[in-house]
C-alpha cells in the first residue's frame, strides 16, 4: 500500500451578515452571526479526528473565531496572506450592485479599482502553499472564499484567475491532497452538519 502523503485541509469561515447578503467583504471585519457559530462548532466535529502539524488562520475575526469554535485555536498561527481578497472601491457591494454601474462585471476577470488583482491574490497563495507543503503534514487553513479558491488554482498549478471555477460555500471544508505525485483536490465544498 503506497505511503499517505499530506493533506492540506480548507476551511472558509462561518456565515456573516455581509455573506448571507452575498456582500464582498474583504477587508472589513465582521463577525460571525449566531449561525455562523453554530456553523464553526459543526466544523469542529467535522475536523476532530484529524491530526494537524500546522493551523493557519486568516487574522481576520471571522475566520479566527471559526478556528477558536472548531477547536483549534492552541495551535493556530495567524498569517496576513490568508486575508481575503481587497476589493477596494467594491468592499460591501454585492455583484448585481456593481453590475448596475459596470454590465457583466467579473471579479476574477476585470478586477476591482482600488484593490488587490488575482495575480497580487495568488502570490500570496504561492505563499501558503508553500509554507503547507514544506509542513511535514496535514494543515488547516481558516480562511475566506475567494483566497481560498486561489490556493486551490494554485495548489493546481492553475493561474490565480481559475479559482473562479472552484465556487465555496460558507462553513465548508475541501481538502488538497495528491494522486501518487500529482497535486488534486480530493473533496470539494463539503458542509459539516
């Protein structure tokens, strides 16, 4: 049987009130709703019977508050490359808001004024994959739908922009992991109830 090689386990945050409202919220720190955290405890039981070497975490709170409700918080390290995506100008908008004024708008494709492009996203993905990688074993990453969609494409080999084929609910686990030597994501967008 051929040796098991290391995982790298995403978490997205529990839902808020700006992702419920399908708000783009990269920089604001919002908190969790109450389902948010019922959403962060059911993680828990999700992730209770793996063994992590490392736990990063979005410093964002969202994102910490769900690593401290799923039980990881002793050994979570906050990283600034797991925030999520700056979206600048369109921070608290939603995609039909920004399409009245900007028809067909994609943020993956045109980008946002006065925030972060894919390629700046995906060099601080290049980033964390590395740093999971070079782990020695499983690691969790707490972090945000978009940036996480990017350490998937990256993880991939794929460019940055490709995460918008790779859609992330709220309170959703999808694990990295390889095929002999081949990087893959073998479980996608899984809810924990």
């Amino acid at each position: 049987m051929p040796e098991r090689r290391p995982q790298v386990v995403l978490v997205r945050h529990g839902e808020t009130e700006w992702s419920a409202s399908g708000r783009h919220t990269g920089t604001t720190d919002v908190p969790l709703t109450d389902q948010g955290r019922r959403q962060a405890e059911a993680l828990g039981r999700c992730l209770k019977d793996w063994s992590f070497v490392l736990v990063l975490a979005s410093p964002l709170r969202r994102a910490a508050e769900t690593c401290r409700l799923a039980g990881l918080a002793a050994s979570m390290e906050a990283r600034d490359d797991l925030r999520e995506w700056d979206y600048g100008e369109y921070e608290g908008r939603t995609t039909a808001d920004i399409r009245t004024g900007r028809p067909g708008w994609s943020l993956w494709m045109d980008g946002v004024p006065g925030g972060e492009t894919a390629e700046r996203v995906g060099r601080r993905a290049d980033r964390i994959v590395a740093e999971a990688r070079a782990a020695g074993g499983d690691v969790a990453l707490f972090a945000h739908g978009h940036i996480l969609r990017v350490v998937a494409a990256r993880w991939l080999d794929l460019p940055p922009d490709r995460g918008r084929s790779l859609a992330l609910e709220t309170a959703t686990i999808s694990i990295l992991g390889y095929e002999r030597e081949t990087s893959v994501i073998t479980r996608w967008n899984m809810p924990c109830r």
